[in-house]
C-alpha cells in the first residue's frame, strides 16, 4: 500500500488500538483513522471484572495508549464517533452526523456488547451490567461491606465479581440456569470446581433457576422471584448472562455472517476482500484446529491485529494461535488454551482438592485438545505443545505423570 493509502479502523478496545499499533510498527506510513464510540482512549476490558472493580488499578493502568502514543504515530483518533454504515462499493464508512470517510482497507473491531435478556424489571434502578468503563464505575461503586448483590449468571463476568464483591463485604448471591457454573466454557467437571470455591466464600448458589422477575420499589430493583417461588432480597442486580457480537455494522454492509459473528478467513480478510475483522465479532477459520472459531477473549484482541495488519499490508499471514483465557476469584488463579466444546472426558495432574492442579481436555481418539493450569504456573507451553501434536494420549498415564 502507498503513503496516500488511507486504513480506516472501527472499534475503541484493546483490538483497535493494537491494529494501529501493528500498522506503524510494519512500517505502514499512510493514513489510520480510528473511531471509537466511547469517549475514553481505547481500553483493555478484562480489569473491569477484575483489579479495576477491586480498586487494585485505575483506568490510565489498562488504557492501551496515551493520547501523545497516536499524534506522534499520526493515528487520527476519533473518540464519541459511531460509525454508522459502509459502503462497499464507494469504500467510505458514513458517520451521524452525515459525513463519510474513504478507506482502502476497513478494519472492524467492533467488540461485544452486554447481552440483556428479557426479564420483566430488568429496566429498574439498581440493575446492573458490565462491559465498559462507566459501568464498571458505577458497579463499582455500590460494592461494600454490608451491601447485597444478586447475579444473575455464573459465566466469568458474574463469578469474578461475585468474588470482587465478597472480598468487599458485599453478600451474594448467584443464580444460573445450567446445572454448575462456568458450564458451557468448561463442562461439568471443573464447573463444580467454581462451585465449591464460591460456597466456601459464602456466595448462595442457586443452580439450575431462571429469574421470572427483578423486583422492584418506586422503579428500584430490590431483588428476584425465581422460577422455583423463592425470592433473593438484594439492594443491586448484575445482569451477567454474556455478551453479544456487535455486527450489525457488517452485517447491512453485506458481509457473510457465520457462527454468531463475521466470516473471516484464517487471515482474518471477509468476504469483502478489503475488510477484515478481529476480536469478538471474528468466526475465523483456524488452520491447526480444523474448524470456524469465534471467542471472546482477550487473547484474540491482543494478537489478532498484528495477523490483519500483514494482510491487509498484503503480506503472508495467517492467525493460529490457540484460544487462551484466564480469570483470578479469590485464592484461584488459571489459565486455560485450547477449545473442546464437545470432549470426551477430562483427566487431572495434581490435587483437585486443594486447587492446585492441572486438567486436560481430550477428544474421543484421545488427543489432547484443552488445558487447564490452576494456581500451577509453569508447563502452559507443554499443554499447548500437546495439542498441536495432535497425537493420542494415554489418559490414564497424563493423569499419573
């Protein structure tokens, strides 16, 4: 690409940021204009839940860059500015106000958004959700000694502020639909893990519920009425119950939609050959695993930019790195790489009792294919080299070493 190359960039996360980044650092010298819906500087948003809620760190500690960082890189930044359509065709994004703007090459960084189902007084006073800094503030800032918090929903988000808000003197309870926390992203078997670890800290744990209602006086929630008649007195309520990819951008652009988010190819590129797409809205096809993968990790918005960048810069490239979260609630610290939605069984190395172990995945020929380090934190490039072996294991024996 050429000096008058223009890359526009639409997103104000971690993803976005790192995209600008990569560009300059490949030596990309032509025009980067980023929009970012939010009025804050681009932020990384796993401390929100985490070291932000517990008043461990401040925004500036997790902001991706300062405002000096993207005028000396001749980023023009954007802030408060929802791009509002694209034009395939005439290669311009539309923004409120009427304006557009030409890019040869579109970048989306869109990230997700707080899913927010349909529960009767879910719109009450006291009704929280967490996925940008405001509301992190304002969660944050009901959490204290002799308050009361209910959940609803026992994925990541909902278990590390629960934890955040034991740790502060809050009482809380969590209530989940499925029949152990964590379910969907790592089964039964380590969700009962999760289970132990928030009872031993006094959360009240209501499996398998639903909420009927969020309760409310002069439209201030007050609690819940569950499904099985009982009723959860809480001055506050979090709405955890994940998050939904903002594709609605790509989508009315045209783009082929897959898996709950935008098809990209191993190189990140759409179907439009000049827009990519990174972070939570990309269903990319991974070259080791075999299959279209969309997750929502932090992992992705950090490492993906630096794949698109090449492409789009018409270099070789191509995004393999295995999925990769952590979480930290209370004494338990993990790390987890890989993707088995469907496994076979799980074996373990160490002492599950004492939360000092490590889990594997397998599929049913027996290869690894996810692994789990709790408070152990050594041997993850091990577990990472295991599934790109592809090769059976021996459960029994792993679980023995």
């Amino acid at each position: 690409m050429t000096t008058s190359s223009t890359i526009v960039i639409v997103g104000g996360g971690l993803a976005a940021a790192k995209a600008a980044e990569a560009l300059r650092d490949k030596d990309f010298d032509g025009h980067i204009v980023l929009f970012a819906a939010e009025e804050h500087l681009p932020y990384e948003r796993p401390p929100l839940s985490k070291d932000y809620l517990a008043g461990k760190k401040a925004l500036g500690d997790f902001t991706v860059a300062n405002s000096a960082w993207y005028r000396d890189h001749r980023v023009e930044l954007r802030l408060g500015t929802e791009v509002t359509g694209i034009d395939t065709g005439a290669h311009t994004v539309s923004l409120p106000d009427g304006d557009t703007v030409h890019y040869d090459k579109l970048l989306l960084a869109t990230g997700s958004r707080s899913r927010k189902p349909p529960i009767p007084g879910a719109d009450s006073a006291g009704v929280h959700y967490l996925r940008s800094i405001d509301d992190a503030e304002a969660l944050k800032s009901t959490l204290k000694d002799g308050v009361s918090l209910a959940v609803v929903g026992a994925g990541w988000i909902g278990l590390e502020v629960a934890a955040n808000a034991r740790e502060q003197g809050a009482a809380v309870t969590v209530v989940e639909t499925a029949d152990t926390p964590l379910q969907a992203a790592l089964g039964r078997e380590l969700g009962e893990v999760f289970a132990n670890l928030h009872r031993e800290h006094g959360v009240d744990l209501r499996l398998s519920t639903t909420v009927d209602e969020v309760t409310s006086a002069g439209g201030t929630a007050t609690g819940l009425n569950l499904n099985d008649g009982s009723t959860v007195d809480a001055d506050h309520v979090l709405i955890a119950v994940g998050a939904a990819p903002n594709i609605a951008l790509a989508e009315a652009a045209g783009l082929t939609i897959a898996d709950g988010g935008v098809q990209v190819d191993s190189s990140l590129r759409t179907s439009d050959p000049d827009i990519y797409a990174v972070g939570d809205i990309a269903a990319a096809d991974h070259p080791l695993l075999g299959a279209r993968i969309r997750t929502e990790h932090w992992a992705n918005a950090l490492k993906q930019p630096a794949v698109a960048a090449d492409a789009m810069l018409g270099r070789p490239a191509e995004y393999a790195e295995l999925p990769y979260f952590f979480t930290d609630q209370y004494d338990l610290g993990m790390e987890y790489v890989g993707h088995a939605p469907d496994y076979a069984r799980v074996a373990y190395r160490g002492d599950v009792g004492a939360r000092e172990f490590t889990a594997f995945w397998f599929d049913g020929d027996s290869r690894v294919i996810a692994g789990m380090n709790v408070n152990i934190w050594e041997g993850l490039d091990d577990i990472k080299a295991l599934i790109r072996s592809r090769e059976p294991v021996n459960p029994e024996r792993i679980g023995a070493s």
